[in-house]
C-alpha cells in the first residue's frame, strides 16, 4: 500500500474536518447556554414559589384567627400582615403586597411609600383573577428599567377553601440573566480563541491547496487569452500534482484544436466576407453570435453593433407574433425595410442547426435583396389585373349592346345606329389599348428605333397646335408663349407628335368651360423647357408622381368617361426619355395642372430671342 505523506488531500480534508469539529463544540455551547438558561429561570421560580408558600401559609394563619372587634382588629390585621412581611426574605422582590378579599392592600414590602398604599383598593388583572381562587403568573418586560420581572398572584385560602385574600408579588429575574451573561460571555472568549486557532490552521492547509489552484486558474485565464505557451508548475505527485500534469496535457491539447479552429474559421471568415448574400448566425434563443459585413450593408448597421442581440429585432420582427422555434429547414419570408420614399425588400431565408441528438442549437439566417424582384412580380401582377380590368370594361359594354341587338333592337331604325356606333367605339377604344400595350413593350425591350431628324421645334410646335385649334372646342382657348427664334433639336417627329398630341388633349380634355389652355417654351442653358397648362380640377399632391405609371388616372371615373386608357402619359414618359429629356407634373387641386418636358438643344444654335408672339 502506498505510503500517503503530509501534501495528501486526504490529509487535508482530515484537517478540514477537525475544524468543523470546532465549530460543532460551539454549536453545542451554544445548546448548553440554552438549558442552562432555562435552569437558571426554574431554580428562580422554585424559589419564589418556596418563599410563597411559607408566606402563605402565614397569613392563612393570621387571617384564620378569631377577631370580634371592627376597627382595631382590621388595624391588627395589618400589622400582624405587615410584621409578616417584613419577616420573609425578600430578596429580588421588588414588590410584595396582600390585598383581603375586597381588593384592597392590607401590606406591603415597600416600607417607604407604604402609607400611600395600604387602605387602597388594587385593580391589577392578575389580582382580580386570584379572588377566583386561580394562580396567575407572567414574565414582563419593564420599559422604565429596561429589566425582566416575574409577576404572581397566589390567592389565600380560609375555612371552607374560601379565598380571603391574594398575595401580589413582582420578581426581578436581572440576576438570573446576569449570570447567563457571565456563562455567555465565557463561551463567546472560548469561541473567539477557537475561531483564531481555527483561521491559522485554516489558512496554513488552505495555502498548500489553493496555491497550485491558483496558479492552474491563471493559465486558464492566460489560455482564454489565446497563450498556450505556458505551464502550471507540478508540486508533488498528490492528487493536485496529478492535476496539475492533467492540465498541461489538456493545454498541449487545447493549442492543437485551436490551431485547427483558426484556420477553418479563417476560411469561412473569408466566404463570409466575399459573399454577396448576407448570412447571420444566431445561438438557440435567437441571439446573433456571427453576421458578414453584406447582413450589415442590408440591415444598415454594423456586424459589431448586432452582436449580441436579437435577431428579430435587428430584422424588424415582432417577437410576440414570431416565435423561431416553429422554424423548420428552409423556411423563408419577406420583410419590408422600406419607407415612404425608397422601396427596400430583403428576403430572409432560416435555417436551423442541429446537433447529434437533433436538437436545435442555433439557426443561419441568409439574407437578399429582391426589391427589384418583388417589383417587377408586383408590376407584373398590377399591369395584368389593370389589362384585365381595362379590357373587361369595352368588351362588357360591347357585349350588352350586341345583345340587345341580337333580342331585336336591330330592327329599331333609332336605336340600332347608335348601339353600332357605342359598339364601334369601344372597338377602336380597344384597339388603341392594345397598340399602346405593343408599343410600351417595345420600349421596354428596347425593341424601337427612332428616325431621328435636325428640326426647329418653334415651327414644328406651332404646327402641332395648328392642328388642334381647327377642331378646338369654342369654350376653350390656345394661348401660345413661343419665342420666334430657331431652336433645332434632334427628334423624331412621329413620335414627338405622339407626345403632343397626348399632352395637349389631355389638356383640353380636362379644361372647364371657358378655360385656357398655354402652351410655353423656354431656353434654359443647352435645352429647351416646354410646358402645357389647363386650369381644370387638378391633381392631389401624393398622386403627381403615379401619374406616368401604367393604367394609373387620378380621377378614374372622369378618365373613362373621356375615353382615356391610362397608358398615355407612360408612353410620353418612355418617349421623352428615350430623347434624352425629361418629364415631370406640377398640379394644385381646383387650379390646374401643368406639364413640363425638356429636350436637348443641339450645337451651335443661335440665341433666343426675346420677343414671344400670343394667341
């Protein structure tokens, strides 16, 4: 059997045992105080009580004698009572009183205020309840004094057990507890010499054990740091010698792995980085422990900012209408990082990580960009629901009145010439629908060309507006602000038709009786400004800028009405940037509407004239 020497830890948990056998000894000093007070407090009331019954049995005598006076036998009462008391010993008896059977006081042991007390009547509790023949007693606490006392009533008995008396006493117990006191204070000396001795024995043993443990937990300290080039010392061959050993293998171990967890997670750092999808990695409970500076440009905060908190609230989720772990392989959503300006789409794609027993230990979440995706889905969705409902509109109509022509209103010589003609409009109305559609998806395959030629816009406008005041209605007026000079620009002429011709009806169609219509062009540095104004009911501030989307009309029911497909002022918008100008609206509710496009000026053309010509 191997020999166990003093650095054992056998040893020293022996020693540590011994020093809870010290304390086990105050622990039972302290029961031993505890009977002892409660010795103390008997042997005090066996006292009293033995000093009681002598005076009781004393005054039972005197009280039993025959006495055939009035007055002067009561005064012999009371002085036989008060010899009586003075003869007991009444040592921690503060108070010692005999009160006959109507209460009042016949004697007492205070000598100096005695006139004051004999005669009186005595109305303590414990007094009256001693009348009833009970014997009452209690321990109080005196507030003036701050001391304890032990108050008895015993009752005194005559012939026939009758109660003729009560004898009231009050008893300090202070010298009861002034010894306990004195016991106290020994064992507390004792207790403090025990916890002195037991410190040094305890600091003594507690350095052989703690010092290689605390020389073991700096090198963990050291080792969290990343340094694994350092060794604990080994003191012995004892249990935490054998540690000690154990450790410095588990470091040799530790610097192995972490080598080879460096260099992977150098590998995926640099995945990470060059990925174009941003990937957030997050532990069980939702909380981010790893994002790519992409999760950071998507989110709009850095991968430092994030770590650490929640995933759902760095997305913008509502944690008590999401719970992640109803999260199941690949399960993905769309969440909108936008605001009223700018469009902002992020599709946020879960994953969850599993360890060998298939529970959940984290999730990876892979985050991309879709606005322009969703956009597209969105507008292609809008645009067929919009043809749908734009085309369903005539095609409806056209089929009410060929069926009432079918019934017979083809015979009627009124009524079946102008069902043909609703009929016929709807047609054309459906056929410039669809050639718009065409001519908008040529544009947006960049599938046109434009035959583009040298022209002065003054003369070309005012041919345009030549056009539309021989069919003008007579409620309406052209007012022209064209200056006389030559302004070429390089356009194509059917095309820039098309553009005015839709600006200008627009105009006219929207004009109240005995509005005006303006028509203005401005030199403004290399291009030409040119705006078309009416003064009809306007266009609500937020709706200016869906005017140039497709199928969209500010007043949809006016629109119709007037025979508009909703597609005319995207196509102008297509044109005019297809000329490399631009287009926009500025609009007032009840004031009008004015629309303004530019077009590049070419070279080397002459300056503006001032002078404009009105009509």
């Amino acid at each position: 059997m191997k020999k166990v020497g003093f650095r054992s830890i056998q040893l020293k948990f022996t020693i540590i045992y011994i020093l809870l056998l010290l304390v086990a000894v105050q622990v039972i000093g302290a029961y031993f105080a505890s009977q002892l007070e409660k010795e103390l407090l008997t042997n005090f009331k066996s006292s009293v009580n033995d000093r009681i019954e002598l005076l009781t049995y004393n005054l039972e005598q005197a009280f039993e004698k025959d006495r055939s006076k009035g007055e002067e036998e009561e005064l012999t009462i009371q002085q036989e009572v008060q010899t009586i008391i003075s003869e007991i010993d009444s040592k921690d008896m503060t108070t010692l009183e005999v009160v006959n059977s109507q209460s009042r006081v016949l004697g007492t042991n205070d000598t100096v205020n005695s006139s004051d007390i004999i005669g009186k009547k005595s109305t303590r509790e414990l007094v009256q309840k001693a009348l009833y023949g009970s014997t009452p007693d209690r321990t109080l606490f005196d507030g003036k004094t701050g001391s304890r006392v032990f108050v008895k009533a015993v009752p005194i008995q005559g012939k026939g057990d009758q109660v003729v008396g009560v004898i009231y006493l009050e008893a300090s117990m202070e010298g009861v507890y002034s010894q306990l006191q004195n016991v106290n204070e020994i064992f507390f000396k004792g207790s403090v010499i025990a916890i002195i001795v037991s410190a040094l024995l305890g600091i003594l043993v507690a350095r052989t054990i703690t010092k290689p443990i605390k020389e073991m937990r700096r090198q963990a300290q050291t080792i969290a740091r990343g340094d694994f080039t350092q060794k604990v010392n080994v003191y012995g061959s004892d249990e935490i010698g054998q540690l000690a050993v154990s450790f410095n293998d588990m470091t040799d171990q530790l610097r192995y792995s972490y080598a080879m967890i460096e260099k992977e997670r150098r590998k995926m750092s640099l995945v990470l980085s060059n990925m174009t999808d941003g990937v957030i990695a997050t532990d069980e409970r939702g909380t981010i422990t790893l994002m790519n500076k992409a999760a950071g440009i998507l989110i709009g905060k850095s991968p430092e900012e994030c770590q650490g908190r929640s995933l759902l609230n760095i997305i913008q989720l509502d944690e008590t209408n999401f719970d992640m772990t109803t999260l199941t392989e690949s399960d993905s959503m769309i969440i909108d990082f936008g605001d009223e300006e700018l469009d902002f789409l992020i599709s946020a794609t879960f994953s969850t990580i599993l360890d060998d027993q298939d529970q959940i230990t984290g999730y990876i979440t892979v985050l991309s960009d879709v606005t322009e995706e969703e956009n597209l889905e969105r507008e292609r969705r809008e645009f067929v629901s919009n043809v749908s409902h734009e085309l369903r509109t005539p095609l409806t109509t056209m089929r009410s009145y060929l069926e009432a022509l079918t019934d017979g209103a083809w015979q009627d010589e009124k009524v079946a010439p102008r069902f043909l003609q609703v009929t016929q409009n709807e047609t054309e109305r459906m056929i410039r629908m669809v050639n718009d559609l065409l001519q908008l998806s040529k544009m947006d395959h960049k599938d046109f060309r434009l035959e583009k030629k040298r022209t002065n816009f003054t003369n070309y406008f005012h041919y345009v507006i030549d056009r539309f005041e021989m069919n003008i209605p007579e409620h309406l007026t052209l007012v022209r602000k064209i200056p006389n000079g030559k302004y070429f620009v390089w356009i194509d002429r059917d095309k820039m038709m098309q553009v005015l011709d839709n600006l200008i009806s627009n105009a006219i169609k929207y004009s109240p009786e005995g509005g005006v219509v303006t028509l203005k062009v401005v030199q403004q540095r290399q291009e030409l400004l040119i705006s078309i104004s009416d003064q009809g009911v306007g266009i609500p501030y937020e709706k200016i800028d869906k005017i140039f989307e497709r199928f969209y009309r500010a007043d949809q029911a006016r629109s119709r009405k007037l025979g508009g497909s909703g597609l005319g002022l995207a196509i102008s918008k297509e044109l005019i940037e297809a000329h490399k100008g631009r287009i926009w609206a500025r609009s007032s509710e009840g004031r009008g509407t004015t629309i303004y496009f530019t077009l590049p000026l070419m070279p080397l053309m002459g300056r503006m004239r001032r002078d404009t010509h009105e009509n």
